[in-house]
C-alpha cells in the first residue's frame, strides 16, 4: 500500500486500504494485488545517468588532485563550475524570498517553524 500521507499511522494506512478496496470492489483486503514496479522511459535515462555519475565519482575520488566539484550536474548542467557562471537562469538563494514564506509548498513549510527556544515564554 502507497500512502503519501505522513506520518504513518495505523489509522491512515487503514483508511488508505479502505479507500484502496472500495475502489477496486474488492470486499477483502487481503485480495489487493501486490504492488508491481513499473518502468518508465525516464527510467532508462536514470539508469544511465547513474551510471555516468558512478563513473565519473570513481575517477575523482582515484585522482591525486580533483578539480573542484559542483553539483550542477543532477540538473544536467556542468559540474565543472558553480552553476550561476554556467546558465544566466540559474540563481543561489540561500534564504527564502518573502512571496514565497506567505505561500510555501511542503517543504517550504519548515522555513516557518519556530524552534520551541524561541517562542514566547520558553525558557
């Protein structure tokens, strides 16, 4: 059972399966099918893409004296320099813009969480 509600209680995986069942018309939940990994063509690309970087990691940590590395290259851009020289779209932003604390995505989420230290009346 996928389910992307975190975090995974016995409560949510039951109304997952629930949800999952009722769906499909299966009275027993025992009679789901198994979950099954099915390939994409982007998958293809991955496999290879890993494969690259395998390479190209072996021959750095072998090399006596490595160039510096940027990790540009999960974006497919060059590794070889910070990303900023390299694409003129490319921007580093340590901390996020006030438009985007007012509508975080998920993640973005945590940037508004306080630290129980520092809210009102912690000690």
């Amino acid at each position: 059972m996928r389910n992307n509600e975190l975090p995974l209680t016995p409560d949510r995986l039951y109304r997952s399966i629930e949800k999952a069942c009722k769906q499909r018309g299966i009275k027993d939940p025992r009679d789901l099918p198994n979950p099954s990994l099915e390939q994409t063509p982007l998958s293809k690309i991955l496999i290879r893409r890993a494969k690259d970087h395998a390479k190209r990691d072996k021959e750095r940590r072998l090399n006596p004296n490595p160039d510096a590395y940027y990790n540009g290259q999960l974006f497919n851009r060059h590794d070889t320099g910070p990303p900023e020289e390299n694409d003129p779209d490319w921007t580093v932003q340590v901390l996020p813009d006030q438009e985007y604390l007012e509508n975080p995505k998920l993640a973005g989420s945590a940037w508004l969480h306080k630290e129980r230290r520092h809210m009102e009346g912690a000690e």
